[in-house]
C-alpha cells in the first residue's frame, strides 16, 4: 500500500504515540480527511520509518499510534551539493531536485557573480523536508548556512573530491573521468548564472582533489546543470 509520508520534528519510537504539530494535524485531518484507525508513514530524519494510525487528538494536534518500524535509519549519503543560490521558483526546484537525486547536505555558496545575496534558510528547509516526504528519502538533507567562496575553498577538506561544473571545461566523457574518480566523499559545484570568475576557477583547480566536468557543448541554466550534474554521479558513484 502506498500511505502518506510526513516528517515529524520528535523521537519515534514503537508503542510512543506521536503528537503532530498544528500544521500536519491540519494536512491529515482537514486536507487528506483521514480518519480514525488510518495509516501514514512518519520519519523524523534519525530513528528511521515507522508505519503509524490516527488515535485521535485535536484538529490542532492530532495523535497517532507509531505501530510498526517499516525502515531502519539509512546512513546519510556523503555528498554535498553546492551552490550559487538562484531566486525564488527555480531555487525551488534546484532544491527539490537536489534530494530527489540523493544530496545528502547542501549549501549556498555565494560566488563573484551571484546575484542572489540573501537566503531564506527557513524556506529551504521546508522545501527539502517537502521534498524528502515526497520522494522517501529518509536522511533529510542538512540545509547548511550560506558562505563566501573563498571561506569553502580555505576550509576545503583534502579528502572531499570537488566535482567542479564548468561550462567551459573542455568537452569530454564525464562517465569515464568520475567512473575514474576516487570513492569517498564528494560534492557537486554549481555556479551562478554569469558563471564563475578566472580567479574562482583557478582557485578551484588547485584543490587537492577537483574533476573538472563538462556537461557538454550547450550552456545550461544553473538548475538544469544541478540535475544533470546529480544525475551523472549517481549513475557512476552513487548508490
Ligand atoms: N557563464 C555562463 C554564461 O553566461 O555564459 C553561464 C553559467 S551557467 C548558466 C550556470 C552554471 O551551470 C555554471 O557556472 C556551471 O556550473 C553550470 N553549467 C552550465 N552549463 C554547463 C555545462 N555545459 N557544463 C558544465 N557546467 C555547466
């Protein structure tokens, strides 16, 4: 059966029952009309998934019985993505793709040409625990806080491979380079829509680890490069 997933912000534990918050108590009572003795499927981003039926409760907080472990927690995927934050409707998607393709933290990286210089830290969360509902993903993405270019690379671990997006690398078969890449952790670098500067990409090439990677001959719009991006070291690195 196909049950509704919902994230809830507390310990879940067999035999405790879990007390929803206002707003997913609204979602299952008054939107999805669920009633007594049905079923939805809870996680909370550390103890795993559990299959859980409404016991009652208020339209404010609705209660339900945690019956039975469906998942174990798995552990969070080591892959970071990161970005130059884009505005509004496309950060949306950019973010909802990110975990649908496996991210397991992201973080905006503000470049020498993004345009966007603020970010709303609270939305993000929201739409990547939106996400991770949707797509069954149990490891919620860490939503980390926004940072300068130069303070990622002066931090950059020497053991975290850099696979470096550029539109300007030579076109050649990302397959094979990230097939030949060394395991271990790793993080996907999108940039703004003008690009990175000369500087930011020799900084880039000098990281101890970094591939370089084109995603062919056409320019790409930021979003679209993060899936395409994703989508390529899943299909040679991931799991
Ligand atoms: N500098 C570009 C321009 O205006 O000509 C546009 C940058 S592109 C819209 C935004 C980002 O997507 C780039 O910084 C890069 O990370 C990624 N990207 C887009 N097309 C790509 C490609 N063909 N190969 C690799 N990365 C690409």
């Amino acid at each position: 059966f196909r049950a509704h997933r919902l994230f809830v912000d507390a310990p879940l534990a067999v035999g405790t029952p879990a007390t929803l918050e206002r707003e997913p108590s609204h979602y299952l009572l008054n939107v999805l009309r669920m009633q007594e003795g049905d079923r939805v499927l809870l996680f909370n981003g550390r103890d795993g998934e559990f299959l859980a039926r409404l016991a009652g409760g208020s339209k404010k907080a609705a209660v339900l019985d945690v019956v039975e472990q469906t998942r174990p927690q798995p552990a969070a995927p080591d892959l970071h993505y990161l970005f130059a934050p884009l505005k509004h409707a496309r950060l949306d998607y950019m973010l909802q793709k990110a975990v649908e393709m496996g991210a397991g933290r992201i973080q905006p990286v503000l470049t020498r040409h993004t345009q966007v210089s603020r970010v709303n830290l609270e939305r993000m969360r929201a739409n990547v625990t939106e996400a991770a509902e949707q797509c069954g993903v149990l490891a919620v993405p860490e939503v980390a806080e926004e940072i300068r270019f130069e303070r990622l690379l002066g931090a950059w671990p020497a053991e975290r491979l850099m696979i470096f997006c550029d539109e300007d690398a030579p076109i050649a078969d990302p397959i094979a380079a990230l097939k030949g890449a060394p395991r271990g952790p790793a993080a996907v670098l999108i940039g703004p829509e003008g690009g990175f500067s000369e500087e930011e990409r020799a900084a880039l090439l000098r990281l101890p680890r970094v591939l370089r990677v084109s995603l062919g001959p056409r320019i790409l719009r930021a979003d679209t490069a993060a899936v395409a991006a994703l989508a390529l070291v899943q299909a040679t690195l991931g799991d």
